[in-house]
C-alpha cells in the first residue's frame, strides 16, 4: 500500500454548531467550503474534552483524559502514550508540527520528529487547579468576560502573531518537502490557536460581518439561578460579576469571533494553494480541539458539554472516503485510529488502551452505533463530569449535580433536562447503566485530586532557586541554510527550485 502524505489542519475553540454541513452559508469562508466540497463532513463531531490540553492530547492519543491523565490545561502529557505522530513515524513518515499543541511537561514533540515555532501556552504545570480548594479563582490565569468587553478590532495580537508565524512556518514547510529532497511520506499538522479568545480581529475581516445577521445568541442570556450548577460554577470562575456585558459587548464578541474565522480562512487557503503549486497530494483533515458557547443562554468560552462547548467541526478529505455528509456522532479521538487505517498502519499493540474507532468506514457508507464519550475534570469543575451522545441523546453525570438526558432532535438548544420524567426513564435507564460500565467517578476523582496535588508540589519546587523552562525553542540550523561552504553553489540553487528548469 502507497503511504499517503496526510495534512492536519487544527483550529482552536471553533463551534461545531456552525459546521452543521461543512459551514454555514453566512460565513465568509471560501476555502473551507471549497474543501468541505471534496470532504466527508461529521455533523455531530465532539471534542473529548472541552478544553485546549486534555482535548488534544485526547485527539493525538484516541483516549479519553482518564486514560492520558491530561485532566486540565497544566497535566503532563506522558511520553509513555502513543499520538498519531508516533504511529506514523514509526511506519517511515516524515512528522511535522508547525504551531499549538499544548504540550505540558519536558516532551514538547510527542512523536513529532520537527516542530517549527513554539506553543502560545506555558509547558509547566503553574496552571493546576486545586479541587482542595473549590471556588477558588486563579486569577492571573482563569478566564474572566474581559475577552467579551474588550472585543473589537486591532492590526495585530498575541493571537494573531502567533498565526501569522504558524502559517508562514507551515507554507514553507510545504514547499520544501515539494522539492522531494526526502522520500518518506510526510505528516505535516498545523495548529492554530484563533478563533479562540480574545475576540480581537483585523479590520478586512471584522468588516465582512459589519451586517451579519447573527451578532446575537439564539438563546439569550439566563438568570443565574436558573443555570445548572456546573453552569454556575463556570460564571463563577468566569468572574461574571465584576462585568457588566451589554448587548453591544456580545454583538462585538461575535463579531470578533466570526472575523476570526475568516482570518483563519485565508490563512488555510495559502496552504491549500502552496499544496496545490507545488503538485502534492495529501489527505487533508480539518478539525477543532473543542467549540465555544459565544454568549448562548449567557455563556461563553468552554468547559462544559453544551453543544456549543462540546461540538466540533470534523472533515476528512481522503480517496477512499466519499464527499458528503455523516450525522452519526463521532469524536476527535476518532482522528489517531483515522489516520493509521488511511496509512494502512496497524494499532494492534495499543487496540486495548484505545478508545477511539476510526472514521473511515462512515466514509464508505456504514454507521455507527457505539456512543461517543466526553470527560471534563479542569477549571470550574470541584469533581470530574462525564458524557455520552447516544444517538439522538445526550447524557451527563456528576457526582455533585443532578443527571442531565436531553433529546437533541427535538431540544437542540438543551433547554429541557428529561431526566425527571417519566416518559424517558428506559433511556435514562439504559445511559446510566452505559456510563456505570464506564466510569468509577470516585476513583476518578481521587486519581485527578492526587495528580493535581503531586503538581502544586512540583510547581512551586521548580520555582525555586535557578529555573529551566519546558517551553519547546525551536531551532534553525543556520549552517545548513542558504549558501554555505561544504556546499556546491550549483546544487543548492537547482535543489531549492521548483518546480526545477520550467
């Protein structure tokens, strides 16, 4: 079997709400739609995780955060766990990241062989949360609403400098590897870190949505009291209180959001051109690490299991997989055991540990039957929660909360909790008894309450005396950049052409 080269597009924080068939008609977004085309497209794709670090690792692995003990955005991703990169490098691909992936701890490549910038997140552990402590805001760390009142519109950012470096690194990655100096096919990912907040965005692109129709949420914000406790717990460590949003501070919000795609837009569409020009051919998979709630029934950001949290945009363009549209409920986790039976790679040895089921066959016509799994156990949370999409059924537990079951075909909003009724008592029957099968929360907890423990620990040690980051720093071998002596003139200038004599 032909090995071939796979191309991983990954955003952050994009909701998968607005990719109900490739993306919605109202958003400015040429070049996705133009590979939506060619793509099997996931309507009801899930993140494992919402949040940046236990999502990831959860898409790289194929297991849920109880597997990969990647519990928050500051817990050590084990060099020990098999990502894609691994598998694929183990089968002689050439495994490239340019951009986030928000590695903690001193492995910063995680199977990749190059990494070309750094992360836009710290690699140590400074951002634990503390069940010890519940109710406690980190506030040099936790997100407060001031991404929501100070949207609007700015030449650049942290964000946008960070890719501007991701996409550049990423298109001149693309044309050396078109040069076919090295014969291995290739994986190259690229991550960035938009559209997640602040909602901060260049003019050409705030201006596309000056007239956008859905500035405000379809659910509009609601009480306090009237949230779930989780819910509250996230207003809570939002700071909701020491804000005042307005309509217009949402309208901005959204805004900022939606340019952000587009900027995303264009910046896929250079590495979609580069690929083209310079005449390889890849599968292309375009996914998030987890959405955002953008203001519905008044929350925003992430870190719970509300659709607009929890679902993602997920598409795969491959040969022998059909364009069109998959509304089985599927996971990122999918994406590792995806991409090896794309490359014909065997996952046999660590089948066992895996929790993720490849796409490729919803690709070919069959359907899905298993439910997709989330967990969340980070920042906002005193005790782990756990979910199942079953269906047209969404199930939640926490050991602090009351259950949740809602019908997404006829409450897409999740605006009725049917657990209590008494109709639905055989689904909620059956869901609890799927999830007792999968999940000992008490163990759950003390495992996550020991790990967070154990990190504070270190931290605080490592802050002492003379300190070594983790932070992955890129190097550029100089020396063998350009023209130099141990080189002939006439052959670096011939190598370096593509395409060569035309």
């Amino acid at each position: 079997m032909t090995k071939p080269n796979i191309l991983i597009l990954m955003v952050d924080q994009l909701n998968g709400t607005l990719f109900p068939d490739g993306p919605v008609d109202w958003l400015h977004v040429p070049n996705l739609r133009r590979l939506a085309a060619r793509s099997t497209r996931f309507a009801n794709a899930y993140t494992a995780s919402p949040l940046c670090a236990p999502g990831r690792a959860s898409f790289m692995s194929g297991q849920l955060p109880s597997s990969t003990r990647v519990y928050d955005n500051a817990a050590e991703f084990s060099s020990d766990i098999p990502t894609y990169a691994h598998h694929l490098r183990r089968s002689g691909y050439d495994t490239c990241l340019s951009g986030k992936m928000h590695f903690v701890g001193p492995d910063q490549l995680h199977g990749f062989e190059e990494r070309l910038t750094t992360d836009i997140y710290p690699a140590d552990f400074g951002w634990t949360p503390d069940y010890r402590k519940p109710g406690e805001r980190i506030d040099w760390w936790y997100h407060n609403m001031g991404s929501v009142t100070g949207a609007g519109v700015a030449e650049t950012s942290n964000q946008m400098e960070y890719d501007d470096e991701v996409a550049f690194n990423a298109v001149a990655k693309l044309r050396d590897l078109g040069r076919g100096k090295d014969s291995r096919p290739w994986c190259l990912t690229v991550s960035f870190t938009h559209p997640h907040d602040p909602y901060v965005a260049r003019k050409k692109y705030w201006d596309l949505y000056e007239n956008c129709e859905h500035l405000l949420p379809e659910v509009p914000a609601m009480a306090y009291e009237d949230h779930d406790p989780h819910a509250q717990r996230i207003f809570d460590a939002n700071d909701w209180r020491n804000f005042d949003i307005t309509e217009e501070n949402i309208r901005r919000a959204r805004r900022g959001y939606f340019a952000n795609i587009s900027y995303l837009d264009d910046k896929i569409g250079e590495i979609l051109d580069v690929l083209e020009a310079t005449r390889q051919e890849a599968v292309i998979l375009f996914v998030s690490d987890h959405g955002d709630m953008l203001g519905e029934r008044g929350l925003w950001f992430k870190m719970c299991f509300y659709e607009g949290s929890a679902r993602v945009p997920l598409m795969v363009s491959a040969p022998s997989m059909a364009s069109g549209l998959v509304s089985d409920p599927v996971s990122n986790i999918d994406v590792t055991p995806t991409l090896c039976d794309l490359a014909g790679i065997s996952m046999e040895e660590v089948a066992p540990w895996t929790t993720g089921e490849s796409l490729v066959p919803l690709g070919q016509g069959k359907r899905r039957e298993s439910p997709v799994a989330m967990e969340y156990a980070a920042e906002a949370s005193y005790a782990p929660l756990v979910a199942l999409r079953d269906g047209r059924w969404k199930y939640t537990r926490c050991v602090l909360d009351p259950e949740q079951l809602f019908d997404l075909e006829a409450d897409p909003h999740e605006l009725t909790n049917l657990a209590g009724d008494p109709a639905h008592a055989d689904t909620l029957t059956r869901l609890r008894a799927e999830a007792d099968a999968r999940w000992d929360l008490g163990r759950f907890d003390a495992e996550v309450r020991q790990s967070q423990a154990r990190r504070w620990v270190v931290y605080e040690a490592l802050r002492n005396g003379n300190y070594y980051p983790w932070d992955f720093q890129p190097l550029q071998k100089a020396s063998e950049r350009f023209m130099r002596n141990h080189m002939d003139l006439n052959t670096v200038e011939d190598v370096a052409r593509f395409p060569r004599g035309e």
